[in-house]
C-alpha cells in the first residue's frame, strides 16, 4: 500500500499509478496551538507500507512522519518503509564549530527506528559516501540524471552543461555524458553567506549555446545568478539560459530573480511547484521492494 500526506498527494498517487497498488491517504488534523493529529487507514493491517513525504520545510512534516509510522506497526504493518524524495538535513553531516547539532546522524537513528528501509533521490551528502555510511535501514538512493538528460535531449537546442561550483561535478558530468554534450564546472568564490561569485576554470567555446545550468538544489538561486553572471561577462551570444535542478526548493524569491535574469528554470517534482517539469514517480516505483 502507498500512503501520502495531503502535501505529497499528486506525486504519491502517481507511484502508486505506476506500481498498481492501492493509494491511501492519513490524515492530519491541526489543532489551534499548533499540535497534530494524524489518523492512518486501519487497512494497513499485513500490508508492506511505503508512505510518500517529500521532507522540505520539515520541522512539522517530521514529527508528523514518525507519529504515522508509529501507528502504522501499532495496526501490525508488515513492513512501513518512507520514500522521501527530497530528504532533509542531510547538510550538516560533522560539527564545524563548538556545540553544533550533527543533524544527519540524528535524522539517521530516528529513521532507523521507525522505518524498515527508505527510498531518495540524489540527497545532499558531502563527506557521506553513501547511504549505508549512515543509515542502518535498508535504503536505496536513486538518481534523476537520466531523466534530466532526456529532458535536455527533448527540450534544448545545442546545449552545454555548466556546473556553477566544485560540488556539483557529480551531476554534471553525469548528464552531460547521457546528452553527448560538451560540459563544465564552474569555480566558486564565496565572500560571505550572500555573497557569491563564479570562475571559469578552464576555456569552452559557449558562443551559440544553450547554456544549462545544472546542480542538485536550487534554494535561492544565488549560486545560479553568479554563473548567468559570469557567462554574461564573456560577451559571446548564446541561445538562452536554463537553470535545471533535481530539487527546487526555491526560497527568497529565487524563482522570480532568475526569471527577471531570463532564465528558464526546471526542475523534477521531489519538491512540487510551477517548475516541476520532471516526473520521477516511475523512477520510484521501479524502485520499490
């Protein structure tokens, strides 16, 4: 059985689409000083169980995650397993400065706890290799690269792939190998936490090219502008601008900046809005165990 919550209802009746199995709904009702209560389908009785919460903006959306797999084994649940496909505080995986949270080895041992294994897609990890290095649960992280690639492919003339900083080789590479296309990464320099300005690092033609540039997040959009920024100061003509990442968080407005800087923006619906152009629905439910 899929269950989702009201916020991760399109994508989490879309697996369940793919996968033909039944789709349920828990419910959450909100009470004026801010507590929930969550009520789950009594179906769940013997069922292996994958509940769909994408964990952006994940405060409430956590508490209310664990509550529901509480009570999912409560009514005997074979298995509860959490298909997160934006998968929070993965960031801050050591303690930079005295007295800081380790929030992902916390995440890590709640989830342990509460779940028999989890599906992502492309989390943020830095120094964590792979999911094992921090998880206990069976787990299975998936990747998205093959989908936006065969989006470039559909989508976009003459393209060549830049990636605005050192991190996002890992996605850039990757995609532009799949589009056959020429590819780059970017150097950047960060002043201050609002501060940001890209490098080339190394010389590639871009005259008369879609420029696509493409990371894992989009947040606010700052990393992004500085590499428009940066491709503007070369002075050659280009095709367009297209800022394509796996999960658009999208804070601060940065949707409306990048558009003002003529940017067209996609990204897959990990994280639901008006840029989520990429379906990874199948790609999860080829997935499931």
């Amino acid at each position: 059985m899929i269950l989702g919550f009201e916020d991760s209802r399109q994508l989490a009746k879309r697996i369940a689409q793919y996968s033909r199995l039944p789709y349920n709904e828990i419910k959450i009702n909100r009470f004026p000083d801010g507590e929930s209560l969550i009520t789950i389908p009594e179906e769940v009785k013997g069922r292996n169980v994958w509940i769909v919460r994408t964990l952006f903006d994940p405060n409430q959306k956590l508490v209310e995650l664990l509550f529901a797999a509480h009570t999912c084994k409560e009514f005997k649940a074979k298995k509860v397993n959490l298909i997160a496909p934006y998968l929070c505080y993965m960031r801050q995986d050591k303690r930079f400065n005295k007295g800081e949270v380790v929030s992902s080895k916390i995440i890590a041992r709640l989830f342990d706890e509460y779940f028999d294994g989890m599906i992502t897609i492309d989390p943020h990890f830095h120094r964590i290799k792979k999911m094992s290095d921090l998880f206990k649960l069976r787990g299975k992280t998936l990747t998205a690269n093959a989908l936006v690639a065969d989006y470039i492919k559909k989508n976009i003339k003459n393209p060549v792939i830049i990636g605005p900083d050192s991190e996002s080789f890992q996605w850039v590479n990757s995609i532009a190998k799949k589009v056959g296309c020429r590819s780059t990464v970017m150097k950047k320099v960060r002043y201050s936490s609002r501060r940001i300005e890209n490098k080339f690092v190394e010389n590639i033609d871009i005259n008369g090219k879609s420029i696509v540039i493409a990371d894992d997040i989009i947040s606010t959009g700052k990393t992004m502008l500085g590499a428009i920024k940066c491709v503007k100061k070369i002075g050659v003509k280009v095709r367009g601008f297209y800022c394509i990442g796996v999960h658009g968080v999208l804070i601060e407005n940065a949707y409306k900046k990048l558009r003002l800087a003529h940017a067209e923006v996609i990204t897959t619906n990990t994280i639901s809005n008006q840029t989520s152009k990429i379906d990874v629905s199948k790609l999860i439910s080829n997935s499931l165990w």
